[in-house]
C-alpha cells in the first residue's frame, strides 16, 4: 500500500510540476519579432550612426517597433529604404543622398595665419586655442579631425593642402560633421550642381582681413541674376540645392572671387 501511495505522489507531482512548466513556457515565451530578424538581415552593417540610432541593429530594431521611419539610412539608400518598407508593409519613400561638403577653399596662398599652432593635432583642441593658427574662425583648421572618423577613407587633403571630400566615395554619415568646431563641413545632396564655398558671414571688409578667396556678401549673384538661385545669408551667399537656376552659371562667373562653384558628378 505504501509503494502505491509513493508511486500516485510522484505521479501527482510530476502532473503539477509538468503543468507549471508548460504554464511558464507559455508565459515566458519570447516571441520571435519576424519583422526585426528580415530588417537585420538588409541592413548595410556600416553603424555609421548617421540615421540618429547607435548602430544598425539599433535601427532596425526601432523600424520593427514602428517607433522610426525606413529611409533613415543613407549608406543604404533608396534600394534599402524600399526594402525596409515592404518589410513593414509601408509605401517606400524616396531618399536623397547626401554627402560631405567642406565649405572653406582657405590654403596657405590665400588665408592669413596669426600664428603657429604647435598643439595636438586636433581641429577641436586648436580651436580652443585662439583657433589654431586661422585668422578665419570660420574656416578650415586643416588639421584633419574628418579624417580620423571618417570610415570611407573619402576626406583627404588636396594639392594646395585644403581638405576636401571624395563625394563618389562618402556614405553621408554625418561623423565629419559632428567633430567640425567651426561648423565648416556639411551635408549637401548628392546631386547639387553648385556651391558657394565659404563659410564666413562676416561683411566683406572682415572677410578681405583674414581671406583672399572667402565670400565679401556683394551680392551681386542675388541682384544682379535673381534667378540664380542665390541668396544673402547676413553676408555670405548661400545657393539653393533644391532644383536647377537658368542664371546660377552666370553668377558663377560674375563673382569677383569665383567662389560659386561647379561640382563635377
């Protein structure tokens, strides 16, 4: 009798504890996000950072949970925002692609230096210290902080030592940007046609003092081609990258310092 007795316990027990774990599994399960393990599986694996997340897993994961929109991602462009939005099942949009531009044509032949910088090699670090050696603090430190971060190896230094970005090259992450202390790069379309290469908005008499191919806000591109596509920001020129002027080639060679620039594709 006592055998049985033991024999129905055990049974009884073993029943409890096999309910309770199918109740735990039950409970406990992770369900699997099919939806995030197809995005991970596109994304590029640049983890540039440029769509604002910390990575692409990151991304991907927000995109699953409807709390980011596809087309973020700009090394990926509009094939992987189509993907991510059939994925999602949403109407895929466009994405522009964006790359650096270094907006200052300031070399050693036309940009005044006040002194000799002889700190770390560091765009951040000079600009704390009467902003290197420049007498624009507007411009280029040429000390090649961009280059550091750059993941593309697309930013380098050109003949006359101004730094410059290889367009076919950038991804438009966005890290030169970010490390920049005088705010000289930025992210322009892929497909802009023009530029006005300057950074300083200061009035033409204060530019003359410390550039010699820096932008003196005659604004003659503005008023003398109105649909240049041109316009004065306090004292810099500024062009529109949004579509195409009939007189943007003409200001271009009005400009007495030849600042407005054709960018080769």
């Amino acid at each position: 009798m006592g055998i049985v007795m033991a024999f129905v316990i055990m049974l009884a027990l073993s029943a409890a504890l096999a309910l309770f774990l199918a109740f735990a599994d039950k409970k406990l399960k992770v369900e699997k996000n099919e939806k995030l393990e197809a995005l991970e599986k596109i994304m590029p694996g640049a983890n540039c950072g440029g769509c604002g997340f910390a990575g692409c897993a990151a991304y991907a994961e927000a995109v699953s949970k409807g709390e980011a929109e596809p087309g973020l991602c700009s090394p990926g462009g509009d094939a992987l925002a189509a993907a991510m939005s059939e994925i999602m099942g949403k109407v895929a949009q466009k994405v522009r692609r964006m790359t650096a531009f270094v907006f200052c044509k300031g070399d050693d032949s036309v940009a005044v230096r006040n002194s000799e910088y002889s700190g770390l090699s560091d765009c951040r670090a000079a600009s704390l210290v009467f902003n290197g050696s420049k007498g624009c603090r507007s411009g280029c430190l040429q000390l090649g902080s961009c280059m550091k971060v750059c993941s593309q190896n697309a930013i380098s230094y050109d003949e006359k030592g101004d730094v410059v970005v290889d367009r076919s090259k950038c991804i438009g992450c966005g890290k030169c940007v970010s490390v920049c202390p005088n705010n000289v790069i930025k992210l322009i379309p892929y497909d802009a046609k023009w530029v006005v290469a300057c950074n300083n908005k200061q009035k033409g008499a204060e530019v003359n003092k410390v550039c010699k191919a820096g932008c003196i806000g005659c604004s003659i591109c503005v008023s003398k081609y109105p649909d240049s596509g041109c316009r004065m920001d306090e004292f810099l020129s500024i062009v529109d990258y949004d579509r195409d002027y009939p007189q943007t080639e003409q200001a271009a060679a009005a400009c007495p310092r030849h600042i407005i620039r054709g960018l080769d594709k």
